[in-house]
C-alpha cells in the first residue's frame, strides 16, 4: 500500500485528475518530495511523543500526568461554559405577564 502511495502512477494520476493535463518530470519530483516530507514528519512527531512519554514516566512519583492534565484542561473548559451558559439565563429579563402589562398600560 505504502509503495502505491508513492509510486509514479499514483502521483501523476493524483495530478491528472485535479489539473487535467499532463505533468512535468520536475512537478511529479516535487510532489514525491512532498509526499515524502509529510510521511517523515509524522514518522518523527510520533517518535518524538514515545519519547516525551518515556520521560514522562520516569518521574518518580506521579509517572505519566499528560492524560490526566489534559482531561482537567476539559473539565474546566465544561464549567466555564457552564457558568457562562448561568450567567445569561440570569441576565435574560423575565416576561410579564398579559395583566401585568394591562395594568402598566393604563
């Protein structure tokens, strides 16, 4: 699958089809480049996340903390829109009723 993805065919089919015309040798090389650039930066990224884990871990104590971190991050983006959400129903004038009004008007 990983070779279809790179291969010459795939490129110059993926490009005939968004430009309908033929393709140079140097765009299919840059292309290629392209392609390969992204796949070596993801490849990177997640060694570089294993990695930050290991270190993580090795903290004496409380070990690997990011999960918990971010699931407080979320806890307190919800209360936040909680209160937010309190705030305007609070701020929101109350209706008056028809006879209440009656009586204002006369």
């Amino acid at each position: 699958v990983q070779k279809q993805l790179l291969g010459k065919k795939f490129i110059k089919k993926e490009f005939e089809t968004r430009t309908k015309s033929k393709i140079s040798k140097k765009e299919k090389l840059k292309i290629r480049k392209n392609l390969l650039e992204k796949k070596l930066a993801g490849e990177a990224a997640a060694k570089q996340e294993k990695k930050d884990k290991k270190k993580r871990e090795k903290t004496v104590i409380v070990k690997d903390i990011k999960p918990l971190v971010d699931d407080l991050l979320d806890i307190e983006e919800e209360i936040k829109k909680d209160d937010d959400l309190r705030k305007t129903k609070k701020d929101k004038k109350k209706k008056l009723s028809k006879s209440t009004l009656k009586v204002l008007y006369l």
